[in-house]
C-alpha cells in the first residue's frame, strides 16, 4: 500500500462497500444533532444582532427588540408548517431545487440552487468565524493565529465528513445537546432569580432617530435566527424509515428549540437591560449575571464555541447532497455525484471546503465583513421553495390540497416580503455582492451543461462517424507507422524499440539536439545496435526538445493520412518520487504540445530503474 | 501560440538562438553594476552593524569603529590581492567550488559550494528585506505589506534576470552608480563642512564592559562589509575577452570604491558623533544632518533603497552559474545545466528566487532575524578558496608562483582567522544553523550524484540486459495482446478499439462497474457493434476504476509472460483547459496504480472534442 494509501485510510478510515449504503441512516435524536446545529446555535448571535441595530436610536429603545423576536418567531411557524408539507410532498428530499424546478421550472430551479450553495458556502465560513471568535476572546494569546485556527477547524470538520455519515452524526451528537441543556438552564436560573439587574447598563446615546426603516433592519438582522431551518426538507434521506415522517417529527422539535430559546434570551436580555458591547457576546453577559464568574459560566461559553463551530457541519451533510443532484442533472462536474470510500460525497466535501477555506483567508476570519452577505440566499430559496409548492398542490389536487395550498402559500408571501426587507435594508453592507453572485453561479451551471450536452453529441455513434478512420477488419499483417522519441542510446530507448518493432513495420527514431549532442558519436552508437532503423537528428537552436520534435510528428502524421501513427516515448520510472525532481518533466511539456498539434496515439514504454 | 507562451514571450521576450551566446557578454562599467552592487551596498549597513556592538559599552567607545573598519579594509586588501591570482589562474572562471575541488579534493569543493549556495540564497533574502524596511521606514504605511513587497521585488529581479545577462546589466547600472555618486557626494560635503555635529548625540547606557570578545563581536559584525568580494571571480566568463583581465580590473575598481565609501562613512560618523537607533539608520542620520531634510536627503536614501534591492542580482547572476557547474558534476538536478529561450539558466533563477521567497516567508521579511546567519558561508569559501590556492601554485610552479602562494597563503590564514572569530562570536545569534546547513547541504549534493550513478548504471546496454524481452527480428504478423479500458460505449471508445486492432491480435474490452452501470444495456450496445471483441464487466464494490483495473492487467500481464502487452486508455481531449475540470481525472490515478504494479506499456487514444 502506497504511503497515500496508509494516510488515507488512517485518516478517514477503511472503504466501505456500496452494499453498506443503508446502513448509513441516522435516528431523530442524531439527525436533530447532525441537521439542526445551523438552526440552533444562531440563538447565539440572533438576540445580539437585533439589539445592535436597535442601540443606534439610543438603549431607551432596546425593549423593541421583544416585539421583533415574537415577529421572527411568528415567521418561524410559518416556515416549519410550510417545510412540514413539503417533506410530505417529497418524501425522498424535497429541497428548494427539486421543488422549484419541478414546479416553476428550469430557472426559478437553478436560483434556488445557487442561493443555497452561496449559503451553505457563507454558512460554514460564518459559524467557523464565529466560533474561532469566540474562543480568541477567551484566550487572546491565540488571537493572532485566527486564520490559522479557521482553517484547522475546516480541516477537522472535513475529515470527521469524510469518514461518513454516522460516525461524524455521532461526533456532534454530544455538543448539539449539551448546548441546548445549557441555553435551557440559563433561562430557567435566570427566571427563578427574577428580574434585577445585578448590573446598571451603560446609557447608549442615540445616533439615529427611530424609524421604521431601522426596526425593519433590526428584523432584518434577528432573520440570521432562520439560517438552517430548510436543512431537515433537505435530508429527508439520511433519516430511518418512514423517512417523511421522521423528518417531519424531527422539523417540528428543532423549531421549537429554537423558537423557545431565541424568545427565553430575547427576554432575558431586555428585562435585564443588556446593551450590546465590543468584546462581549450578549449570551456571555447574561451568562456571567446569572452564573457569576464561575464554572457554569465557562461551561456555557465552551458549549456555545462548540456548536458554532459544529454549526458548519449542517452544510457538510447538505452541501454534497446538493451537489450530486446538480451533477446528475449535468449543472455541475459529475465527479460530484461520485461516493468515496466511506458512502460520502467526498468530492462534494472537499470542494465545500476549499472554498470555505479561500473566504476564510480573503475575510481573514472576521464574521462582521462576512454576516450583511448572509441570510439573502437563504430567503430566496425559502420563496422559490413556497411558491413552488404551491404549483405542486394546484397540479396534484391530492387529498388536503387545499390547506397545504393555503399554508405554502402563506409561506411564500411572507417570505417574499422578508426577503425583500432583508435585500433593501442590507443592500449596501454586503447584500449586493450576493444579488450578483447568483446569477453569476446560475451562469455557471448553464455552461457547464452545455459542455456535456456537446459532448454526449460528438461521442454518439452514428453512420458517419468512421469516415476519417475506417472500422478495420481483424488484420494479421503489421502495417503502422511509429516515432520513437530516442534521448540517447541506452536500455531504455532500446526497450522502448523493441516494443515498437512488435507493433510497427516503418519505424523513425528521432533525437533532439539541444546544442549539446556530440552527433557522430551517437550515430555510431545507434548504428552498432540499431543498424536497420535510421536515426534522424533534429537541431533546435532554440534549446527546445518539444518544438522540433511536435513540429516532426506533425509532418509524419501529414504524410502518413487515413492510419493511425503511433508516437512512442520512452519514460523513467524512478524507485522514489523525489527522484524524479532530478529529470526532465519534458513529457509533460511534449504532451501537451502534441495534443496541440492533434496527435492521437501517445504510447509510454516505461522503463524501472 | 498558446496563452502561456504569449504571456511568456510578452514577459521575458522573444527566444535568442543557440548561436547569439557570445554576443551576451558585459563591458567593465556593465560588469561592475552587475557583479558588484551586493559588495558595495553592503556600506549602508556595515559601519552601523559595528557602531550597533559597540554602543553596548556605551557612547564612549564608539571610537573605536574606526580602527575595526580600518582593520576589515586591511582584510579586504588581502582577499582582494587574493581573488587577483585566482581570477589569474582561472580565466574561464575561478569559484570556491572550481578552486577548492580541483586542488583540495571533492569534500572541500563540495563544502565550499554549499556555503556559496546558502550564501547567495541569503544574499537575495537580507538585500531584499533590507531594501523593503528602509522604504517602508520612509513610507509607514506601506509597512503591514512588507512581506508582499519583498516578494515583488524577488519577481521583478527575476523576470529582469529571465530576460537575459546583458539586458538585465543595463536595468542595473544607473541605480549602481546614482549610489556611487551619492555616497561620495555624501562624504566629500560632509567633509568639507568640517567636524561639528549640528545634533547633539545622546549618551548611551553602558550595558557591557569592554572586552576583546565584545571587539572581535563588532569585527564580525562589519564583516558583512565583505560579502560579494567573491563575485567577480566566479563570474569571469561574463565579461567581454580578454576576460581574466577585464575581470581584474573591474575586482580592483570595486574593492577600491567599497574601501573609501566604507572608510568614509566610518570616520564621518566618528567626527559626527553618530549613535544607532532604532527606526533610522546610520547613513540616514548621517545624510539629514550633512543635506538637511531637503531633495538631497531623499535621493540619497532613494538611491540606498535601489541598490539594496538590487544588490540581490548578483546572486541572480552567480548562483544559477555555479548550479550549473554542480549539475553538470550532477551534484544537483540536470535541469539546472540547461539554458532557457534568453540564454540565461532560467531553471536556476527559478529556484534560486523559490527559497529566497520561501525564505521572506519563513522570516516574515525580518532582516535582524538572518544578517546573523549571513557571512558564515561567504568566509567558509573565501577559507577553502585561497587554501586551494596555495596548493594550486605549489603543484604548477607556474612564473612567479612564490608570490602568488604568499599572498594567497596570507589570505587563507587572515580568512580562517576571521572565519574563527565570526563562528564563535555568532554561534548563538543563528550561525550554528548555517554550520548544521552546510554539511546538509553537501549530504544532499552527494545523494543526488548516487542516484545519477545508479541510473547510468542500470542503463548501461550489456550483453545481460536483453534476457527479458529478447531483441525480436522484424517481425510481419501481429502477435500482441492488449487491454482496451471501455468507460462507455461511444465513438471515444470505438476508435480508439479501431487502433488496438490495428497493433494487437488478442484484444480483451473492460469496463469497470461502479454501481451505477445497467450491465445488460452496456454489454447489448457493444454486441451491436463489436462482436468479435469480448467485454469484460468487471465489479468495483469499493466504487474505484483504479484498483479493480489495475488488478485485472496484473492478472492478463503475468498470464502472458515473455511480450509487451498494451494497455489502452482512450482519453477525452476538451477544448478549452477549463473543461477538463468537469471530466474525471481517474487516468492519472490509473497510470500511478499501473506504474506500482509495474505495467510498462500505456498507450492513451486521444479523442478531441
């Protein structure tokens, strides 16, 4: 085994066979673990984007923010009901491509699309950010390493991905439930010692007037709260059976837990009179009022650091299942739809990494410069997702079509209307770049079709293809031209010519004079070994062994129409790969010129040193 | 002409022939810009690397400055006299490496060539970082981008270097002489103006007593003064005929100017009670208070700046010289021996600029934290230089041979001395890395030389060698077998079986079922137009085409002993380099799985798109 291979398979563990497909299935307490960490650690930042927008008009107006939660809460039943029919809809993963498409058609369906891949990419990229943030204000001394540990973090979830499913389902299982016990503790200690403040709040002064455009942002910003909710729809596969009806059950606990802990800290946070400031997270506030400076306190800082960070690994388990369906559909490389070795998606995982990675690098792991661009693709998908299933239920007309029809549609006007807040009120923080982003991604996938389309058209069989090369009869006889590419006289070229003499009757033997051949001596030699097959020497006064020698074959090709002509290239093959950093990579070059030229037949004789 | 070839081309410049070689030679002013700014900026940093040690005995002793810097000028006069009889004894170009392996042996030559290789690497990191601190000391902000700066300046030398000897001479010699003329305009006002400070100095805290040890340390530390003497010698061969006179000449005029600048500048910092700080430098100090802050002042620093910058280009014109003399001895990869389009060792400009960009990297473009490290190996080969010398002359007896070995036997003794002191005054500082680094360095050259010998070995045409495939007589009938990878049935596939037929008589088809084959339908489709070929479906329950391919040639290779079989591979040729990332890149994985089971045929079918 390979040194590759060794790493490899301790790194991510031994293959799977395919017949272990099934297997990989998770339970309603692992799936909530594993799709919902997105959905639930937003209550870690949800509060505090509210109260930030709302302390420009100064802390009198802070107490608006409850009000705003309630509508976002009231916006999450809308949803979770409106999810609820599409999981039964499509009970075999109903995401806001599949519906969109099938419903409203080919392009609202790549909108969709490219909304959600924008999202998870933003999603993984925001949650490591904010986690590392976190854990740098704990320990400043870490602080200048905040890239380096973004992308340790990626590099750690990716693996845990890679081995599949279950295990990584079992990895986050215990941080997902720790940090919903801790956010549960925290409002219910903070409502059993009632509503004294322990601390007087600074007094905020007032930079904006308030206005309408400003709770609009402030609704707006807790929308972050919502980032995630879809995932369930889209899993829908990854559950035991009955798989509709477990995501469902699954759908309706996450919403709750969401819902109970973004209006328990909501409240919290405006009865004790909490004002959003640097270098504090609102929840960490609360934390120390409530549990002092102690154990407690760390405990619920370490659990919410966790969940954010494992808040990324939502779109490892959605973004590859995207992916492969964008693939099978052409839109995207199909090596997407490959499963590796452990029944994962890994090319999915890999690329959703990578370019994590890159936006972790450019933003240098700062979540504010990252967080305007968040949320809009989110909502779009919400929209095209709603709208669509309202089609869906006027085209089936199945039983209860009428409700589900109404709720859908209910879902898709409110979600209209938000995303529209959020556009216009986030425009020129962030939201522009992602309105052109889309189309850009829709662009992409419509290239890429047409690349395959052409393809699978020049590669059919018809009646006309075999004009250019006769489809032979079985023949006996050699008759085939060879050029043998001869670096100089030793076992290798003569390996190489033996191989050629078994295939070819008119055999060339080239050598490229790069200004350092003594001429005479190698014609002797290659004559006292060689005598029946000429030895031609090329000059390159340019000092190039690929111009002459492609320019060659071209001429021989010319000259040898309506057969094939084989090019054959004697190759070292060194016992260790740094050896070869002590040859020529010339082939390669010589490859790629001779494509150029349209040489078809490229034969290596390898030759083990 | 290919995108690359045109940014190449727009780059560097057209290719010169072979035969324009002799005409990129430098005259003795071009010569001395080239090969010389390493040596002479070094007299913007000398004088105050010896005031710097100093000063840690206080104000009072910066006096002694004076005689140090008159004892390395005294050096410089013996290394000098010194490299005149070795630029004498070898005109086609005498380095360390030459003089040293031809006269001490093949461990000493190959020592001194180490220490050249880490010291021309050094070279273009410290004039480099150098360079960039003292404009980003001018221009703050420029400062957070000091690392990309350095690298920019590394691609700007490079890209100069690529684009050949003489035509990068001409971008260096204005910058080389506006210093020149600077410095000496610098020392003559200043001397003209007489002795009073217009500035008083400050009185600097004794933190050490004055001991020998704290001498020789500010010793050593001017020492860096001498770095880039050697330079001339090595480059012998790029002046015009007659070469070794002109080369003299030019090394006399050179140690002549470094001399009196280095002189100069040391007693005007004397008489003007100059004092290192941080943040300015001493020629800085010096220049405000001899021009005042006015036009003078900045062109003088302007000038410093190009020169340190620029400085790095005499080991652009050295190292890749020296590379390839090692190469050539195949001491280093071959690839270094060859020249590029412009005549230059552009393989060697390559790699040199990699490690010094690794280097600005590693150190965060630092100079503090590498001038230590720096003239270690500059004096290991001016050592192992003249006491190759001294053997030279005492075996040729040559005219005048007695004066030759005197004047080289001194500079053998003075260097091994200063060698001496250098070491040990530095050790702690960084020199150990460069004593652990040199004897690395020439582990390294003569692994590389083993494999080298190796291979020709095993190349080497015997009576023995044609006992596996025996040396066949031209044969006419096809009697080969051969194995067609079939991915689908399509014309890629057909024409590509269309070749096979016409070299092999036993053809077996495979194809690889990943799990997502419809078996019955492949193997219909390729009945209906290949039916006297059988196609092998082979299982993949691990969902690889590598290994379950590479296994079955395995097995068809060792079931036909005794003849080549071929292994044929049809392959997808897309029409722009951005389409090959939506095909599978399994062929490469392939040809490494097949190189492991030691496969020697592989012949790819190319199909263009």
């Amino acid at each position: 085994m390979s040194f590759y291979s060794r790493l490899k398979r301790y790194a991510i563990g031994p293959s799977l066979p395919t017949s272990a497909a099934s297997q990989e299935r998770l339970s309603i307490p692992t799936a909530l673990a594993v799709l919902s960490s997105d959905a639930l650690s937003s209550v870690a930042y949800a509060t505090e984007e509210i109260l930030h927008v709302l302390v420009l008009a100064g802390s009198g107006v802070l107490g608006l923010s409850l009000p705003i939660a309630l509508g976002i809460i009231g916006l999450l039943v809308v949803v979770t009901l409106s999810y609820r029919q599409t999981i039964r809809a499509y009970p075999s993963g109903g995401g806001a491509y599949t519906v969109a498409r099938e419903n409203l058609g080919l392009y609202p369906g790549l909108l969709a699309a490219a909304a959600l891949t924008i999202d998870y990419i933003l999603t993984v990229t925001v949650s490591i950010a904010a986690g590392i943030a976190a854990l740098t204000s704990a320990v400043p001394s870490l602080y200048p390493f905040t890239v380096e540990l973004c992308l340790l973090a990626i590099v750690f979830i990716a693996l845990a991905n890679l081995r599949g499913l279950r295990e990584s389902g079992r990895l986050f299982v215990v941080p997902t439930y720790v940090f919903i016990v801790s956010i549960f503790v925290l409002i219910l200690v903070g409502l059993v010692q009632g509503n004294s403040p322990t601390t007087i709040a600074p007094n905020m002064p007032v930079k904006e007037s308030l206005s309408v455009f400003l709770i609009l942002r402030a609704f707006a910003a807790g929308c972050t709260a919502m980032t995630g909710v879809e995932a369930i729809s889209n899993g829908v596969l990854a559950f035991h059976p009955p798989e509709w009806k477990n995501a469902r059950s699954t759908l309706l606990i996450m919403s709750g837990l969401l819902g109970s802990m973004f209006l328990g800290i909501t409240y919290l946070a405006n009865v004790r009179q909490i004002v959003p400031v640097d270098g504090q997270t609102v929840v960490s506030q609360l934390g120390r009022q409530i549990f002092g400076n102690g154990f407690f306190y760390y405990f619920l800082q370490i659990a919410t650091l966790l969940i954010l960070v494992l808040a990324a690994n939502t779109s490892y388990a959605d973004f590859p299942r995207l992916a492969s369906l964008l693939a099978r559909d052409r839109f995207l490389p199909r090596q997407l739809m490959l499963q590796g070795d452990r029944l994962v998606f890994s090319n999915g995982i890999l690329l959703l990494s990578l370019l994590a990675a890159v936006l972790i690098v450019v933003f240098r792991g700062n979540v504010n410069a990252i967080i305007p661009l968040y949320a809009v693709g989110v909502f779009t998908s919400f929209t095209l997702s709603q709208a669509g299933m309202v089609r869906h239920w006027f085209r089936t007309k199945e039983r209860g079509w009428r409700t589900s029809a109404v709720i859908n549609g209910l879902g898709a006007i409110v979600t209209t209307i938000v995303f529209t807040i959020i556009v216009s009120t986030k425009f020129v923080e962030g939201a522009w770049l992602v309105t052109i982003l889309i189309p850009l991604v829709v662009w992409i996938f419509l290239i890429i079709r047409r690349h395959y389309h052409r393809m699978s058209e020049r590669l059919q069989i018809t009646e006309l293809n075999h004009d250019r090369y006769p489809l032979r009869p079985q023949i006996d006889t050699i008759s085939h031209p060879a050029v043998l590419l001869v670096g100089g006289v030793h076992r290798g070229t003569i390996e190489a010519l033996d191989y050629t003499r078994s295939i070819a009757d008119e055999i060339v033997a080239v050598h490229i004079d790069v200004n350092n051949t003594d001429r005479s001596s190698i014609q002797q030699q290659w004559e006292s070994v060689e005598p029946d097959i000429p030895l031609i020497i090329l000059d390159s006064p340019y000092r190039s062994i690929v111009q002459p020698l492609s320019e060659f074959v071209h001429n021989f090709e010319i000259a040898h129409p309506h057969t094939f002509c084989t090019i054959v290239i004697p190759v070292f093959v060194t016992r260790h790969w740094w050896e070869n950093l002590l040859h020529n990579q010339t082939i390669w070059f010589l490859k790629s010129a001779l494509r150029e030229n349209r040489s078809r037949i490229i034969t290596t004789v390898e030759y083990y040193l």
